[in-house]
C-alpha cells in the first residue's frame, strides 16, 4: 500500500471498513436470493428473532437505521407478510413490530446464513485473530460515540 502525502484510501480504516461490509452484505445477499429477501430485511428479521414486539423506535436504535429507511424496510417485509406493525394499546402513540408466522419459519431456513458468511469472511484467521478483530471493531464504534 502506498500512502500519497498524510493520507491514502488504502490506508484508511472507514474506507477499507465500508469495502468489506458491502462486500459481506453482497455475499449475504447472494444467499437470500432464493427467499426474495435482502441482507438488509435479513438483520432486521434476526433482530426481530431475538427481540419480537420490540418497538419501532427501539428497533431503529438497536439496527442503527433512521427511521425514513426502516419505514420502507418494515413496509415491505410487512407487504411480503414477514411482520407486521401494532399500535401499543397502553400507548397508541407507540408502534411495535411483529414476526408473523412467515417471518418466524424463515428462522430455522436461514438463520444461519449469516454465520456462513461471517465464517468465509474469517476463514484463514485464528480464534485469537477473529476475537481480536471483533474487540477491534467493538472499539471503534465505541470511540467514535456509537
């Protein structure tokens, strides 16, 4: 890598960090094809998995996604009958989100998909290497305030 004054795009973190998650997201969305779901629609599905009813705004926090994008991501997984929205009845102003039965028997098909990518993208990394490069990542998001 050959560095052009102080900085370079191959010796930048964000830049080389950006490549390899759309790398990994193109992968995943390879797989999901045959589902006719994007890797997008895929995280939002997992976390809905491990956390259902949980509510819109939690969700957005949670994924890290605006609000604009995620009303467009749950309307279609909502059209496609994987979710669906309901006012909270303690608060309407309130809206959570649902896995429906679709949704839910789409865990045991291809929840582990994601981990096959992950897998391919570590192969040739030790065990030490792969929890160092997880420690790593944990840290910027942590220093840079997220």
């Amino acid at each position: 890598m050959k560095s052009i004054g102080i900085w370079s795009l191959d010796l930048s973190v964000g830049f080389l960090l950006t490549r390899a998650a759309r790398t990994m997201r193109r992968a995943l969305d390879a797989k999901l094809v045959g589902w006719n779901l994007t890797a997008t629609q895929f995280i939002v599905l997992t976390k809905l998995w491990e956390e259902d009813g949980i509510s819109f705004s939690e969700l957005a926090e949670r994924l890290d996604f605006d609000t604009p994008t995620l009303t467009g991501i749950i309307d279609r997984m909502e059209r496609d009958g994987l979710v669906e929205r309901q006012r909270c009845s303690e608060d309407r102003r309130v809206v959570r989100v649902h896995v429906t039965a679709n949704g839910r028997s789409l865990q045991t098909e291809i929840g582990s998909l994601a981990a096959e990518v992950d897998s391919a993208a570590l192969r040739g990394l030790a065990v030490t290497e792969r929890k160092e490069l997880l420690k790593n990542l944990q840290h910027i998001r942590h220093v840079l305030g997220a």
